[in-house]
C-alpha cells in the first residue's frame, strides 16, 4: 500500500504574501504517486483553518484526495474555536464524529491494509491534557493493548523530536507508544523534513523504540536545520513529502522533494 504523508501545507487568506505558499505543487506531486491513503500531519489550513479557506484553498488542491485522507489536528486548527472549521470540513458541518475523530478528541485509529494507524492529537490543552493518566494517555494504551499482531504507526502534529522543536507534553504518550513496540511515529509542525533512529521516550538511541520522521514540508514554507539532535539522520530544507510503501510485515520510506535534483532520503525496514 502506498501511503502520502505531509503537514503544514495550504495558505489561507490571511497568509502574508512573502511567503512561498506551495501546498498546489506539493499536492500535484501526491497526485502523481498514485496513493491509496493520504496523512495530513496538522496546520493543513492556515492561518485560522476557517471552514471557508478550507472550501477556498484547501479543497481544490489537496482536498482531490479528501476520501483517502486520514486528518491529524494541528495548532492553527484551534486557532478557530474547538477547531470548528477542520471537523466541519472533515467530518461535516456540526457533525460530532467522522474521519477526523470525535470534536471534543480529534484522536482515533485506522486501518490501512495489514498496518494499524494511531491518530493522536498533540493539542493537549485542548483535550483534557497527554500526561500520564489523561484521558488520551489512557485511550492510547487500551487501544494498543488490544491490537492484534501489526505492523503500527503513530501520527500526530507536535513532535516529540526534532532538532529545533522538542515537545515534552507529548512524552507520556511516546512512553505508551514505546512500551508496546509501535514501529513508526510521524509528526509535522517544524517546515522540514526530518528522520530519527529509534529511540525512547526521553531520547536513548534504543532499537526497541519507534523511528519518527518530521514532515512539515507541505507548502507553507521550508526551513532548513541550524544544528543536529542526538540520533537524527537525515534533515532536509525543502518542499516536498513523504511517501510510504506499507507491507504486511515491512515498509520503505522516500522523501520526494517537489524540486526535481533536490536531495531526497529512502530506506527500508522490518516490523518489530
């Protein structure tokens, strides 16, 4: 199964006109990998993720794969109330669950072929907090707890890594996704693209731990890396996404640059 991954993406009216605004290339470039699932990695739509920008912008370019797209809420989906306009587009006007979650948790899982997907939502404030004992810390366990033999990744939008973001809120959560041997944890929100060896919660290169992956590379803007974390392997400054080939027991990874002769990043690796 090809999988598309990619956040921080589409402009939206108020977006200053400085900046490079490429969520159409980025889009056309989805396209032309012919996938069967799309991950959006949060701040889909800037600035405020209005439902009208959603319909202006975001719809005629990356919304041709809305029904293939597993959502994943970002900061500048709660910069409207309760993040009004993402659940409104993706799971329909005043609707309460869909294929964006529950309003009032954003988080939820998915099926896609042998591989299951869990969709977290690391605006904590926003449901009831990601600590240890909060109700998503809580949901996340049970939920892992009772997944059959798979392969898994973990999606959300703050990374718990990145060589100029580390979120700490979150690290309850990657404790939960370490202690059950999820294989991939994918994040957005810093504009460039990043892999990591495995590793624990708090940072230990361990080969038991996820391998992550930042992909804030959607069309906003691209920012290049000042220094380098403790096991990061790759950094790369430019527009562009990841692409995922899921099997039942393995993957590939590729970073495609939307700039034909930009550097990309591929590799392969089992399950655990």
């Amino acid at each position: 199964m090809i999988v598309v991954a990619v956040g921080d993406m589409v402009c939206g009216t108020t977006t200053p006109t400085s900046y490079a605004c490429q969520h159409a290339a980025t889009a056309r470039l989805a396209t032309s990998l012919a996938p069967e699932a799309v991950i959006v990695l949060g701040d889909v739509q800037y600035e405020a993720a209005t439902l009208a920008d959603f319909s202006t912008f975001y719809e005629p370019t990356w919304g041709v794969h809305k029904r293939i797209t597993l959502p994943v809420a970002g900061n500048h989906e709660y910069d409207s109330p309760r993040a009004v306009g993402y659940f409104d587009y993706f799971n329909g006007v005043q609707v309460d669950s869909g294929p964006a979650g529950h309003r009032d948790r954003g988080y939820y899982t998915a099926a896609l072929g042998d591989w299951r997907v869990i969709t977290l939502n690391s605006n904590c404030w926003a449901v009831g907090g990601c600590q240890a004992g909060s109700p998503q810390e809580q949901w996340l366990r049970a939920t892992l707890a009772a997944l059959p033999e798979a392969c898994v990744m973990a999606v959300m939008h703050h990374p718990r890594f990145s060589s100029t973001f580390n979120d700490t809120t979150v690290a309850a959560l990657w404790q939960a996704l370490f202690d059950h041997g999820v294989d991939l944890v994918l994040a957005g929100h810093v504009h460039a693209y990043e892999r990591f060896a495995p590793q624990t919660a708090s940072g230990a290169h361990d080969v038991r731990g996820p391998r992550s992956f930042v992909v804030g590379t959607g069309g906003k803007e691209a920012h290049g890396y000042g220094r380098t974390a403790p096991n990061s392997e790759r950094q790369i400054g430019a527009f562009g996404v990841l692409k995922l080939v899921l099997r039942e027991s393995s993957y590939d990874w590729a970073f495609v640059p939307v700039l034909p002769g930009t550097q990309g990043d591929a590799g392969s690796a089992s399950c655990r």
